[in-house]
C-alpha cells in the first residue's frame, strides 16, 4: 500500500499522509514551541517533532511539497521563519530518503479545481475527501485542507 505525504509548509502548515488504496488520511498541523523573546511571545517550529511524525508515519513512497516564496508585505522574521520550516522539510525528508516534488500552487490548485475564495481549500477537500471533512472545520485550518490537497493531488496521474 502506498503512502504519500502533502505538505503545506510553514508555521500554520501542516502535514498530509494519505493512502490512495483505502483512502485513509492522517492530518498533523506543523508542531510549534511557544517561546517568548525579548518578552515577546514567538512560535518556533519543533523540528524534533517534526521529524518524528514522517519517520513514524512508516515508509511513505513519495512528498509532494507546496513550492512558495515570500509574499509582498511580509516581513524579515516571518519570512525567515517559513524558511527554517521549509529547509528542515527537505533535509527530513532527504535524511530519510524519501523522494519529493514541490508543486507550484497555481498547478495544484488549478488541477483540482480549488475556489480562490477564503475557504475554497476548505470546501473543495470537503468535496473530494468527504469523510475526512471533519479535519479542517475552523478557519485556521485551511493548512490541514490544503495539505490534504496536495496529497491527494500526489495520487493523480501525470
């Protein structure tokens, strides 16, 4: 049984490990540290735990990654911040030899036929994963659907 992983990068991300044969789909929200810095709270991603939810997930035959840059109007430190989460993705998933893809979101979603609306990952996971709509119900988690997407995105013939 294959096993393919969507990654929706970054700090409000998440991780996708979907089972085409049966359907099955674990969803996991990119783990973060609450730290506090110059008394400020900031959000860290937990690259232990990180790696501990792909190795444990079992052998996983291939990664599709969203491939995204920096938008305009972000800042330095948020900027940095999803590039820490995206280089230690690559390095996770090259120390365990899993081969992957990044994959623009215009193509994915364009090839699923995602709304551009606010909540179109939302509803169109809700439409193609049915039984697994239960995963992204709150606004914020618009990363488990677009992860879930492009797991399943993964799934489709070339």
């Amino acid at each position: 049984m294959s096993l393919i992983l969507g990654i929706d990068p970054g700090l409000s991300g998440a991780l996708a490990f979907f089972t085409p044969g049966t359907g099955a789909l674990v969803v996991h929200d990119v783990p973060v540290l609450a730290l506090t810095r110059n008394g400020k709270a900031k959000r860290e991603v937990d690259a232990v735990e990180l790696a501990r939810l792909v190795d444990a997930a079992g052998p996983i035959d291939h990664a599709y990654i969203e491939a995204v840059g920096a938008m305009p109007g972000q800042g330095v430190s948020s900027v940095f911040a999803f590039g820490k989460v995206f280089g230690l993705l690559l390095g996770i998933l090259a120390a365990n030899f899993i081969p992957h893809t990044l994959v623009p979101p215009a193509r994915w979603k364009r090839a699923l036929r995602v709304p551009a609306e606010k909540d179109g990952a939302r509803a169109r996971a809700s439409q193609l994963l049915p039984a697994h709509a239960g995963l992204w119900t709150r606004a914020k988690d618009d990363g488990r659907a677009e992860a879930a997407l492009i797991a399943f995105y993964g799934t489709r013939p070339a």
